[in-house]
C-alpha cells in the first residue's frame, strides 16, 4: 500500500500488478500496462491514463473534467462509480487522510456527495460489462 500526500511523476503505477495506492496527482502514463491493484488519483492527471491497462481499478477526481481527453480509449473506458465502488474508494481516501494528514482528502471527505459526483472508475474495456453478466448469472442461479 502507498499513501502519498503529494503528486507523483510520470508512468505512476505502471505494470501495477497488486499494489494499492492513493496520490493527488500524477504525470502521463499513469496506470501503463497495469494489471491488478487499486490506484486513486486525488487531483491532475497527464495524457494517456491506461495505456495497455488489462486489470486492476484506478478512480480519478476530476472536477475539471479533464480525464476524457486524457484516458487512452483504445483499451480503457471511463465510467462513474457505483456505490459499492464508492465505498471502496470512500475507504481509500479516509485511510489516506488517516496516514497522511493529507489536507485534499480532509476536504473530499467533507463534502463526500460532492465529490463523489465527480469521480471517475477506469477499467479495461468490456470489463465492467462482464462484471455485470457474471453478477446477473449469480443472482439468476440463487
């Protein structure tokens, strides 16, 4: 796990295979080629966010609604998070604010129905299809 009150460089996170980490704020190319872990981006993003991302979940805030120029659609697609991600990501950044003392994560959390509107979950394309197919075939077979 990273918790990371700050920004991190270019090609943040790449070939993730497991990690989990918080930072607020990174360069291009985060999440390249990853495939596992969770990622939560509090602020900027550079260009080309999931480059040859086959797994893993990464949440941007994106109150300037910046991400969708930025994400690399070829692999990647951008969807709003669900409230069982929400709470996921909820956890996320009240464990970063408890670590860090960061200051970002105490205002998200102060206004949560706020920003939580304006976060974004990246995943491989079809994937959040598929998790919705098998979650339709569990619940048709119980």
């Amino acid at each position: 796990d990273l918790f990371l009150a700050g920004s991190a460089g270019e090609r943040f996170a790449v070939r993730n295979s497991g990690a989990n980490a918080v930072v607020e704020g990174v360069g291009d190319h985060a999440c390249e080629y990853m495939t596992g872990g969770t990622v939560a981006i509090l602020g900027p993003v550079g260009y080309n966010v999931g480059a040859g991302m086959t797994g893993g979940t990464l949440f941007v805030w994106d109150p300037t609604h910046d991400l969708p120029a930025r994400l690399n659609s070829q692999l990647v697609e951008a969807d709003r998070p669900d409230a069982s991600q929400l709470e996921e990501l909820r956890w996320l950044v009240e464990r970063h604010m408890e670590l860090t003392e960061s200051v970002r994560a105490e205002a998200l959390l102060s206004n949560w129905a706020e920003a939580a509107a304006v976060f974004w979950v990246v995943t491989p394309k079809g994937r959040s299809r598929q998790l919705e197919s098998s979650t339709a075939r569990v619940g048709a077979a119980t």
